[in-house]
C-alpha cells in the first residue's frame, strides 16, 4: 500500500510537471511531509524542478540537491543523472556558468552508466548551449551532434527540435549560413510535426 501510494505521487506529480502546472506541483507536493519528500528522490527532484520553473531558484536548488543524496544513496542513477544536469540548469539560470557546466558534464556521465539517453541528450544540448555562449561554436556543434543522437534514439522529438534549432545557431554564429539555414528549416519541420508552436 505505501508503495502504490508513493508511485500514484510520482505518477500525479510527473504529470502535472509535465504539461508545465509547476505551481499545481508545488502546491500538491507542499501537503506531504519533509520526510515524506525526502525519502523519495524523484519527488524531491520534481519539487526542485517545479521551484525552479517558478523562479524560486533557491529552494530549487536545495530539492534537487536532497534528489541528488537520496538517488545517490539508492544507487538510482536515472534520478541522480536527471538531478545533476538540473542543477546545472539552475547554475547556469543563477549565473554561475562554471558550476553548470560541471553539473552538465556530470550528469552525462552518470546518464551513459545507466543508458539513460535522455538525459544524456539534455546534457550534451545544455553543453553545446554552454560552449556557444563562450564563443566555442565548434565545441557546441560537436556536443549538439551527440544530442541529436541521443535524443532520436529517445524517440524524444521535441528534444530533437530544439537541438536542430540550437545547432542552427551555432552554425550562422560560426559564418555556416548554408548549414544554419538546413538546420533551422529541419527544426522548423520537426517542431511541426509535434505540434509545438513554441519552437515553430
């Protein structure tokens, strides 16, 4: 019974994360106790994620770091591949660009021991993303490439999408226009295809 009620949480709580209700997360996380969340890696992290997005990076952080010790101390690599490349994420939001780009490159890792390949392409995206903005286009274009593939191999689409918009920018900022043009028409064409008018 705790089982099945600990998975219909993670269930309730992936979903309303996922189609962006990060209050709704708040607000149906903040009815259980500390201990509760805490015993539990994934709600932790869905609750840092979910005060992230609202911009409450403090208290983001400090979820996703509770993730981070319990999936640690579970052996979930799943968990603490996705923490790590959140927290880089709130680095890299807060600023602190060094910080986040050892949290990406972490997460990577930690996302090729468990083959998790989506998390491995969200690591290599926010890499490449990372290395465009110090200038290093080729660097980025390199760690997009590894994105791409990882993300196709999710069957993640939108994933996918945003790497091709990505690796366009890369490709105009490096003098590509050719290859930048390809690549943001083909971001074009699979945003498209999954309906998501924000990347179109």
């Amino acid at each position: 019974i705790v089982m099945q009620k600990a998975l219909a949480q993670i269930g309730h709580a992936q979903k309303l994360s996922n189609t962006g209700q990060f209050a709704g997360v708040v607000e149906f996380l903040d009815r259980e106790s500390r201990d509760t969340l805490e015993r539990s890696p994934t709600l932790a992290l869905l609750k840092g994620i979910a005060h992230a997005r609202l911009g409450d990076y403090e208290q983001g952080r400090e979820w996703v770091v509770v993730s981070l010790e319990r999936s640690r101390e579970m052996a979930d690599g799943h968990v603490e591949a996705r923490a790590l490349n959140v927290l880089g994420a709130i680095g890299f939001e807060r600023g602190i660009i060094e910080e986040a780009a050892l949290r990406f490159g972490q997460g990577l890792e930690a996302a090729k021991l468990v083959d998790d390949a989506a998390t491995m392409g969200r690591c290599a995206n926010n890499l490449g993303i990372r290395a465009n903005l110090r200038g290093d286009h080729l660097a980025a274009i390199a760690s997009f490439i590894r994105a791409l593939a990882a993300f196709e191999r999710a069957g993640l689409v939108r994933g996918t999408a945003e790497t091709l918009h990505n690796m366009g920018i890369s490709y105009r900022d490096n003098g590509d226009y050719p290859r930048a043009l390809e690549h943001a028409d083909r971001a074009v064409q699979t945003a498209t295809e999954t309906g998501d008018q924000v990347l179109i």
